[in-house]
C-alpha cells in the first residue's frame, strides 16, 4: 500500500515539473529574471510583513514573571468497598500462585518468561498492590 502511495507521489512530482519546464521554456531570458525577480519582491515583502506583526505583537502582549500558584482541591472521601477489594486480593494472591505453579516446568517456565519478556513490571505491579491492601487492612483495623 504504501509503494502505492509512493508510486503516485513521484508520478505526480514528474507530471508537476515536466509541466513547469514547458511553462519555462515559452520565456525569454528576459521573462525569466523578471518572474524570479518578482518572486525575490513578494517573499520579501512578505518576511517583512511577518517580522514587523511579530514585533506588533510583543509589545501588545509583555512577557513578565508571574508567580507560580497552585489551586487546592478538596479531596474526595475515600470508601473502601471491602467484599471488592477482598474479591481482587484473591484474584491477585491467585494470579501470585498461578505463576509460582509455572516455574515447576519447562513449558511453565517458558511460558512464565514470555508473559514478563511482554510485562517487564508486571510482578513489581502486583508486590506493591498486595502492601496496598494490607496496608489498608492495617489501616482500617487501626481506626
């Protein structure tokens, strides 16, 4: 598809300058100058015209220091939905297993490397999400 795509591309950029050389070659030396001279004028005129609304524009608009200022939230109250989260520690406990039961084989073995070759983090992921919950157990208890 994309050969395609390239493939007109290039037609259309040899189309585009077959036509400017017959456009080119009905002029004189003379018409030549005066096109590229007209040319020299108007991208000129026109960098002038940029340079001079960006000048406009800066002092229109100062540039100055502010100070930095941060906007304070309200945080929301936490709930703690404890039949989900002890659904989903189970799930990971479980998963923590499953894992584990992978390295008794070759294949398990194998299988395991993939899964963390295409997941590098993934069993940092769920150490920290089961200190999560315990810490929340703890937590909870204390209170």
């Amino acid at each position: 598809m994309r050969g395609a795509f390239q493939h007109l591309y290039l037609r259309s950029k040899s189309r585009w300058a077959d036509y400017m050389e017959r456009q080119s070659s009905r002029l004189s030396r003379k018409g030549h100058y005066l096109l590229f001279g007209l040319f020299i004028c108007i991208a000129s005129i026109y960098c002038c015209l940029l340079i001079w609304s960006g000048g406009l524009l800066v002092n229109r608009h100062s540039i100055g220091a502010e100070p930095i200022s941060t906007i304070r939230t309200p945080s929301p109250p936490v709930r703690f939905d404890t039949r989900k989260d002890t659904m989903l520690l189970e799930r990971i406990r479980t998963f923590r297993s499953y894992m584990a039961d992978l390295e008794t084989s070759e294949s398990g073995r194998r299988t395991r490397d993939s899964i963390l070759k295409a997941r590098p983090g993934l069993m940092d992921s769920i150490r920290i999400a089961e200190s999560l919950f315990n810490n929340q157990k703890e937590n909870n208890h204390e209170k």
